[in-house]
C-alpha cells in the first residue's frame, strides 16, 4: 500500500512540475478534438491511475470524462444549456449522424475543382476549372455550438418535436415531416440564423434522449417548383427527420469513422446487393 501511494505521489508531483504549454490538440478518429498531455496534467488523479498514454487517456475522456465535465484541452469551454445539455467539442458529429441516418451523404473532402462535361464530336471531354475557395459537402460546414434555448423558436419546434414522439411512439421515423412553425425570412442573416438554431436544436434533442437521431433542414415552400436562391425572401420552416436509422450501405457507414461514437439506438446497414448483370446494362444495353 506504502508503495502505491508514492507512485500516485510521483506521478501527481512530476505532473505539477511540468511546464503549462501543451501540443497542439489533435483531431481523434471520432472527430473529438483531444490534448492527451493537457488531459493526464489537468487531471492528475486520472494520470496516477491510467498513465499518460494517448489512447488511454482519449477513451478515460469518452466514456468518463465528458460527463464528468473534464475538458479535452486547453480553451475547451464545457457550457450547459438551460437543459442541462453539454455543450461540447464533437457535437457537430450528431449532426452529421443524423443527416446519414436519414438517407444522406457527406464528403469531408474539400472539393477544390468544379467538373463539367462537353460532346465534342460524339465524345465526352472533361474539363476541370479550379475553385476560388474550395467548399465542403458537409452538413456541419460552418456549424457554431450555442445554447438557443432562449428562442421562442427553439422551444416550439423543440414541443412539436415532443409532440410527434408522444403521439408516435418512441422510435418511431419520420421523413421530412413540415414543422407548423414558420417565420418569415427576409435575407441571408435570418437564413443564417435560422440554420444555428435548427442545427443546435437537434444535436440537443438527441442529447437529452427524446430522440435517437434527427436532422432538422432550414425549408421553404416555392409555388412554382423551382429551387430558387436560398437567401431569397421566403416563408421558412423546419423539416423535421428524426429518428431514422438506415444507413445507405456499409461503404458509407464505414467511410465515416467521426460519427460512430454518436449513433443512438440502432442502426441499419444494408448488406451489399448480389451483382446482376441485367441492371448492369445486360438486357438493355450499355450507354443508351
């Protein structure tokens, strides 16, 4: 016991000791934003038990430390919203959960060209131009966490949403079903502006355990069918896709390691379909 308690001593000692600037945050398989030695130095009762080593640190944090209000590296500002929902580095990862759990994809690749096709004397010729500013297809492309809570909004989208699962059942999916709250958007800030609070509300939603994924899309209805300008001045709502769980394929799924440590409830992944050659051209042809 003698010696245990001078190792704890040690380790608690030398940790103290060290100097206070850290390397720089490193971006874990899951998307978290973790610094293994601000970690084991600001939480020197962890360091005496499970060491220093990254990975060891990494899952103490996961499945310990997060809720314990343990910050994953320096300036990691770990708020609460009037719920009680932790706002956190990694959040942005529900989002990009729900939005697969519903049919969609993403591309964390920054597409850095723009790609079009021309028939030249019967042959398709490629042509590349390069990207003034590189985009991503993200669903968490420009994603800001922030308590909206205090959004009249927030709080009828957040009710309507209760609303469906208690006359649903728990667990039950829903596609794209039109929220009755609307409001009127006059130009890109409301647009903007309504897109935060979408975005906040359904990472809390899953949070707080009232659903097991959700993606709530900023919409508007236009009369003549055409997607317009989505800064244009429209009546907006809510698109509400909540706990759905089939994943395109198992390519997908496994092409995006960042969301799986925020999956809720179970999900679905498609077993690859057995190749036909008739709907690979086959009986139809090819190139028709």
């Amino acid at each position: 016991m003698r010696k245990t308690v001078c190792m704890v001593l040690a380790v608690t000692i030398a940790l103290g000791s060290s100097v206070t600037a850290f390397a720089a945050p490193e971006t874990m398989a899951d998307g978290t934003i973790f610094d293994a030695e601000y970690y084991a130095q600001n939480n020197p009762d962890i360091a005496a038990i499970y060491g220093t080593d990254k990975e060891t640190l990494f899952q103490h944090y996961t499945m310990y430390g997060k809720a314990e209000g343990r910050q994953a590296y320096a300036g990691n500002e770990v708020t609460m919203t009037r719920y009680g929902v932790l706002l956190e580095p990694g959040d942005e990862n529900y989002l990009r959960a729900g939005y697969l759990a519903a049919g969609f994809n993403y591309n964390l690749t920054p597409i850095t060209e723009n790609v079009y096709y021309t028939n030249e004397g019967g042959q398709w010729v490629e042509h590349r131009e390069p990207l003034e500013t590189p985009r991503v297809s993200d669903p968490a492309a420009n994603f800001v966490r922030k308590d909206w809570s205090g959004d009249q909004r927030y709080q009828d989208i957040r009710n309507e949403v209760i609303e469906l699962v208690a006359g649903s059942g728990a667990g039950t999916e829903m596609e794209d079903v039109e929220s009755r709250v609307k409001f009127y958007s006059s130009n890109q800030q409301t647009y903007e502006e309504f897109s935060a609070l979408l975005n906040n509300l359904s990472i809390d939603l899953v949070k707080e355990g009232i659903v097991n994924s959700c993606s709530l899309s900023n919409s508007y209805d236009s009369s003549d069918g055409i997607l317009l300008d989505p800064y244009r001045p429209f009546e907006r709502y809510a698109g509400i896709w909540i706990n759905n769980n089939s994943l395109q394929s198992r390519e997908v799924y496994d092409a995006h390691p960042e969301t799986w440590a925020y999956f809720k409830g179970e999900i679905t992944i498609p077993e690859p379909e057995p190749y036909d050659p008739e709907l690979d051209g086959g009986a139809w042809g090819i190139g028709w």
